[in-house]
C-alpha cells in the first residue's frame, strides 16, 4: 500500500477539547479516538500535559496516552509546555511532543508565561530530556500567532522565520506555523509557508490553520499549493485557544479531507468514518456546537467508488 | 477612484431566497437590496422572472428591478429562463440578465424543461429581444452542473466547455461555471477556469460556487489563481434546500470579501455595512440560518483601518 500524499493530523481531543468549558469524560475520549484511528486518521492529537487545575478537561492525559499508543500505526502526539509536562507526557508513551511557540511575546506570556525567546531554550531542554529518555520521540514546534495576534496584533514575519529557525537549532526536528486566532489569509499563508520551508527544508513542519472567519479550508489549500502536506485539523471544528480571546474552530477535519479526497490527493481516510467519528465527539460533550458542511450534505453521488478508484490508481 | 480588483456579484435575493420556503416581504427585500448597495456592492442578481405560481418568492421581480434601478453604480441583474421571463424583466429595467444553462441534460430538464441544445436557441432568441428592446443590456450564461449534477453525476469537462463557447456564439457577452450543487474541488475549479479561459478569452465569466461541502472560499481561491476576477455569493450563504438543515448554498459574501481584503485584494465592499446588510435579511426571513464565520468573530484588530490603507495605496 502506497502511502497517502498528505498527513491529516487531528488536534481535536486536544486543541478542540482544551479550548471548550466542558470536559469529556475519558470514556468518550477514548471511543472518539478509537473512531478516529477506525478511519485511518494516522496521527492525533490525544492531549495536553499541563497541570489539572489549570485545564481540568487535560487531568486524565496519560490514560487517554496509554491507551493511544495501543492503535497500531497511529502517531500519538502531545503538547507540551515545559519540561515537566514534557517528562509526563514522555513517560505516558506518547509519540512526538509538539510545544507552542508563540512568535507574539503577549500572546507567549498569555499562554506559557515565558518569552518566545524563553521557549526556545524550553525546546532545547525539552529536546534533550527526549533524547535522554525516549530518543525516538520527535519533537516539533508550533509557531503560534505566526499570522498575526490579537494581543499584539500585527506579527511581522521575520520574527515568524526566525523563530522556527530557532526551535530547529534547539533541537526539534520540525516547525510549522499556527494560525491561532484565524487572521490569516491565503496570500500571507503562501508566503510565509514559502519562506519557512526555504529556510528550513525538510524541517518545515504543519498547517495549523483555523476557521474562525471562514478560511480555514482556502488556507490550507494555499499550504497545499506551497508544498506542505501535513494538515491540522480538527473533526466538527472544534478548538481555539483559552488564552487567545477571539480565537475559535479549527480547520473541519471532514471538510478539509473531502477537499484533498476530491483533488485526488489521498488521506488516507474513509470519510464515512470519519463521519461517524462525530457520534462520540458529540455524545460526549452534548450541547457543544460542532461544525462541517460535509456532514450535513453526505458525500457526492458515487464519491466513495471514486474515491476508492483513485486509491488504487 | 480606481476600480476594485474584483467584482462581488451578490445573488442572494434571486438565488438565496428562491431557495428558502418562505417568501421575503418585499419591502425587507428593497431594504436589504439597499443596504447591499450601501455596503459598496456594485452587482446584485436581484430576481428571477418566472410564473409566480412555481416561484411565489419571486412574484414581485419587477417591482424589486424597478428599485434597485434607482441605486446609483449598481448593475442590477436578473435571472431569465426564456423569452417571456426576458421581457418582462427588460421591460422592468434591468441592466443584466442572465441564464441558466446546465450542462446536465438530466438538470436541464429538470430546471427549466429543455434540453442545454434547446437553451442555446434560448440564447440565441433572448439576445435578439434585447438587442431590439433594449440593445446596451448584456447577457450572460451561467452553465450550471459544470462540476458534476445530482441527477446525472459526471459531467464531461468537454460538454461544459463546448456549451460556454455555444452560449457566447449565441449572443451571450459572458459565461461563466456554476457549482450548482457543491461538487466542485479547487483542482477542478482550475482545470476548468483554465480550459474556459483559453477557450473564451474575455467572454470568460463569473465562478458561482456553493458551499454545500464547506469548500466555497476555496473554489474561490482557486477560480483567482485562474484569472477569474468576478465571483458570485450570497450574504448570510443563503440558499440550499430548507429540508437539510446546513446543507447551506452560496459561497459566504462575507467571508469572500473578508478573504480578498486580507489578501489585498480590492473588492470596494465595506465589511463592516456588509455585516450590517444581515439585520434587513434576518429580519425578512425570521428563523433562517444564516452562515459566515467573519460576521460572528468579528473583523481583525485594526483591520478596517488597515483596509483603507490599500484602498488608498
């Protein structure tokens, strides 16, 4: 089996379920995961090490872990603020650590009470504290309001490159950019993911982009045609970040893979269950809004042979 | 005043409210029309002038042309599925008409009971009425399924492209590629635009693309990477079958126009009057949903101000 062209990483359990009042109940958790890996999404987003009482939705973070990394073939991520929840995460079993840098010194502050420049040397250590305990583990760095801040506003791109440029020299093995507040429009998605892989190589990392006005799915095609091929998204549209006022929903999973699916660029992922991984989502946080347009209208006439035509082709 | 770098051409009062059960009052419809206006859109399909017993939302077309005449600047279009329809909508004012032709046989039949051969004799006979009643009205067709059709699925790329040229032999000034019912991906939408272009030259018309599949600013996106500089919404994505709850229709005004003024893209539309230009449709259609992600979040920090900077650059 050849592999897909794009990787959808689905942030949901821990972008979308941190950034809700609510707190699902482990159960749910791990049956919407369950139901994700079910569609062949191939690497998660499973939680958010940080202390209990600061985001009580993240307490049970290892056993949702745990029980990850039993579902063969998934790559099971965490976030990661600082070394501790480092040290947790990695003792859980996770995968690969993904850490927020924010390019916004507010924005950092607001979110891990350290500068960008505090974080770079938080990568570093938390770099090495992998390499120690789990060497196989990757490291990746977001770079949060890389497209702007609704703090500081304006975030000049300079500051975006040469951070990511600077978590790669500490350590981690990949940087994306992070649309956290949804200001980010095509035009400067392309030009910032051009820069940050002429910059970076191979070390180029994710799309995290969000849909808060709308764009989430025209920015990703604008990553696309830049040559990125990992995808943050989340399923129903969840997210958005309790310290970024402002902020909301994620990239729609569904849609985004409809997307890539009818471009005949291959995710992987059966959208019909991917479809149904919205039941346990939605069973366990009842009442919370869920997006997708895709859901709602079911696939095209004769989609999934289609699809299934184009997998094989 | 230099022109805007693309022309909005908002359908929601024809498409988006002869999609709805309910029938819009017609003195919320002249205000809405008002307010669109106000906002600075320049092209507003304004109704559709066919027999008030299948389309009891479009019985007042004549009425709602004869305003929105009166606006000044504003390209005032309706659509006309034959020659009675034609006249009278000539004989109330318009500037524009534009016709539905589906390069589904199946649609066609269905929509408008001829065959897409017998809708360029339409064609034809249309642009001669108002060549002789009213010579300096322009007419365009809109080839609908141009992405794939409900009734007959695929639709030969050929079929389409060879409809657009007949439509253009017959009278027409423009065609343009209508995703009548949310099939259409960004790969195709440019595939499409580029064989449309190259075929058409600057008969080459609007894209009119739905957001069934959550994918309408991102066929927009890829329509303006082609060339195509007039692109067709609703405000509020009004439209799509009132059985399928967010099954929504047209590609979001709001949100397009918040794309292309990000991007720097001119498109002379206020955002914040184009936000305001809601209260008159909610009001003439209490209870239905209405889309858009910007009008919820809001406009970015400063983003107004710096929207009049390139207005002025």
């Amino acid at each position: 089996m050849t592999p897909p062209d794009v990787l959808i990483s689905e942030v949901g359990p821990r972008d979308g379920l941190q950034s809700v009042k609510a707190t699902m109940p482990t159960a749910d958790k791990l049956r919407w995961i369950d139901a994700l890996h079910a569609a062949g999404v191939r690497e998660i987003e499973v939680a958010s090490f940080v202390p209990a009482k600061l985001l009580p939705q993240m307490a049970d973070a290892a056993e949702v872990v745990r029980h990850a990394v039993t579902l063969p073939g998934l790559t099971v991520m965490a976030l990661v603020p600082n070394r501790k929840g480092a040290q947790a995460a990695l003792e859980a079993g996770v995968h690969k650590l993904t850490m927020p840098v924010s390019a916004s010194v507010a924005h950092s502050l607001a979110n891990v009470r350290k500068t960008p420049t505090e974080m770079v040397l938080e990568v570093h250590a938390i770099s090495e504290l992998r390499r120690a305990m789990a060497p196989h583990v990757r490291l990746e760095a977001g770079i949060s309001t890389a497209f702007g801040c609704t703090l500081q506003g304006l975030v000049p791109e300079d500051d975006v490159i040469r951070l990511a440029a600077q978590c790669i020299e500490a350590g981690a093995e990949e940087a994306g950019l992070s649309d956290t507040v949804g200001y980010a429009n095509p035009a400067q998605v392309r030009r910032l993911f051009r820069r940050l892989r002429a910059e970076l190589g191979t070390h180029a990392g994710a799309a995290h982009m969000h849909n808060t006005r709308g764009l989430g799915i025209a920015n990703c095609l604008a990553a696309w045609d830049e040559g990125v091929r990992t995808f943050d998204a989340s399923l129903g549209g969840l997210g958005g970040c309790p310290y970024a006022p402002g902020a909301s929903g994620n990239a729609v999973t569904e849609d985004l893979v409809f997307m890539f699916e009818a471009m005949g660029v291959r995710t992987g992922i059966d959208i019909q269950k991917l479809i149904a991984a919205r039941a346990p989502l939605m069973a366990g946080l009842p009442g919370e809004p869920v997006y997708g347009m895709t859901p709602e209208a079911g696939l095209p006439k004769g989609f999934a042979v289609q699809q299934e035509t184009t997998a094989h082709a």
